[in-house]
C-alpha cells in the first residue's frame, strides 16, 4: 500500500478535502454542521494524502497561527501510517515558515496518536462540537 501526501491551497483541495471531512465529521463522528467547513479554510495550508490510484484517503490543515486541525482519514484506509504522514507534512510547513511551536485541539481518543508525535497536553479536558478535546502543543525549537 503506498500513498503520498501533497501541500495545496484551499482552492486546490476543496473538491477533495470537503468530502472526506463530511464524511469523517458529519456522518461518522455526528458532528454538528458546520464543523466540517470553516472561514478559515481559504487562509489554512491543507495536507492531502492519495492512495496508488489518486484517490484522496486523509486530510488536514495547518492555519496561519501554527494551529493544526481538520486532520482526518477515511475510515479504511487509518492505522496504515496516513495520519502520519499527514502531520509530519503540516508540522515541517510549520518549521518552514518559522512557527516556534505548532497547536492541536485533539480529540481525546487521538490524543496519544498525538503525544506520539510529540504533542505534549495543556490545560484542562474541554467540549467542543460535541466531543471531548485536549489542547495540545509540540514545539519545534
């Protein structure tokens, strides 16, 4: 199984992050509409990742303040090093464009996908659309 992750503009990878994300959050997860898609989206770096085929499998973003978020993989295609993939990609953007640090709302089930990737917990357990979240925070000095 192979797979690569690509950096586009939001213009770029509506088409194919929008649907992934509805998926993942609408009618997986029972998120709220409007939790999929923000206003944020057209200023956020997003991280694609495609199967063999061109088939786009995961998704993510890194905002313009270092935070990353949206970060999901279709369901039959995680625990195959995608998310990964997709982190690793969104935290040397970060490291790029000079971020001393980069930030995640992580839902409590992912927080140790995330203490994995150096993510260390701050503060206190909160809810947000619904879903319990950690702050988390990995620095990049």
């Amino acid at each position: 199984m192979t797979f690569r992750v690509e950096l586009k503009s939001w213009e770029e990878a509506r088409a194919a992050a929008a649907p992934i994300r509805y998926a993942v959050f609408l009618e997986e997860k029972d998120a709220p509409p409007g939790v999929e898609l923000d206003e944020m989206d057209p200023q956020s770096v997003h991280a694609l990742a495609f199967d063999e085929t061109g088939k786009t499998v995961g998704t993510g973003r890194l905002l313009p303040d270092g935070q990353i978020g949206r970060l999901v993989v279709l369901k039959d295609w995680r625990r195959r090093g995608i998310g990964d993939a997709i982190i690793e990609a969104l935290t040397e953007e970060a490291r790029k464009r000079g971020y001393p640090d980069v930030a995640i709302s992580a839902p409590l089930q992912a927080a140790e996908f995330y203490r994995g990737h150096g993510f260390v917990a701050e503060g206190k357990v909160f809810r947000e659309a619904g879903m319990l979240q950690q702050k988390m925070r990995k620095s990049l000095a």
